[in-house]
C-alpha cells in the first residue's frame, strides 16, 4: 500500500471515529428520559421536548424537564380538531413573509391520509391574522404569532418530541 493511500485511510478512519464520537454526544443532550417519582407513582420526562395544551392554548418549549418559554396559541376547530398523543417534529421550512397563512415559520409533526386519499398535515406556524391567537380556528395546526413562531423554530430540531394533550 502506497503512503498517499494509507494517509488516506487513515484520515477517513479519524472521521468516522469523529462522526461517530459527534452522534453519541448529540443523542446524549438530546435525549428524552423518563424517571418515576414514587411519591407520586408519576411518570416525569426529562429532556426537550414541545408540550401542547390544547384547554389553555399554551405551547411550552421544554429543555431539560424544564420550561424555557411559554406561548399563547390557536389551536383546531371542534369539526378540524388538533391531534393528541405523542409526535415529532418531522419538518421545518422557513418562510420570507408574513402574509401566507404560515406566517414565517412552519414545523411538521403529523401528516394522515385518509381512506379517501386525501393527506392532511399537522403542524407548528405562524400566522397571517395574528388577532385569531386564542381560539379554536385551525384546521388541526397549531398557530402561533410569528415573533413566537421564530422563536420555537430556532430552538426545535427534527425529530424533537411533541406531546398534545387535551386535559
């Protein structure tokens, strides 16, 4: 083997070693964990996550089992309601303007197809009538002003828990 070839080699073994080191450590920051607090036989998560409350129209950004922020949000009409359960942040598109329904920013975290064909995605936006804040008037999505919708966008990533709870 000639000396440019071993270099070669070697210096693509060190980047996989790199890339490998670089994953472990982005999943260990990055991870959901669940602990049981006997007192209260609760289970409390840990980690990042986005917690919806559909009652109060709250959206609360999570890090480390911890709130680092809090947002008022319109959620879906009784007849297009919001999903509930246990999704992730699958997409995220910014947008220039804010006069799309959108808003500026968009962040997936369901998409459904129904017997018919017809596919409906769910997700995190801005607005367009930011005086609609509150209420229930989506079609499934979760609408937030688009200072805020900004500010969840810098912080989310791509496979990023999202609970939706309804009680």
């Amino acid at each position: 083997m000639s000396g440019r070839i071993r270099i070669s080699v070697v210096v693509l073994a060190g980047f996989a070693i790199a890339a490998g080191v670089a994953a472990i450590l982005y999943h260990s920051t990055h991870a959901r964990v669940a602990t049981q607090n006997v007192a209260t036989n609760q289970v409390v998560e840990h980690g990042d996550r986005i917690v919806i409350s559909l009652p109060e129209r709250k959206l609360t950004v999570m890090h480390d089992g911890k709130s680092a922020g809090e947002y008022e949000i319109a959620v879906g009409k009784p007849d297009t309601p919001t999903p509930t359960g246990e999704f992730q942040i699958a997409d995220k598109q910014a947008y220039a303007g804010v006069n799309g329904a959108f808003g500026t920013r968009w962040m997936e975290f369901h998409r459904m197809r129904e017997a018919d064909g017809v596919l409906h995605l769910f997700g995190i936006h801005g607005t367009n009538a930011p005086q609609k804040i509150g209420d229930a008037v989506s079609h499934g999505c979760i609408r937030l002003n688009n200072d805020d919708v900004e500010k969840v966008y810098q912080q989310a990533y791509i496979g990023e828990p999202v609970q939706i709870i309804d009680r």
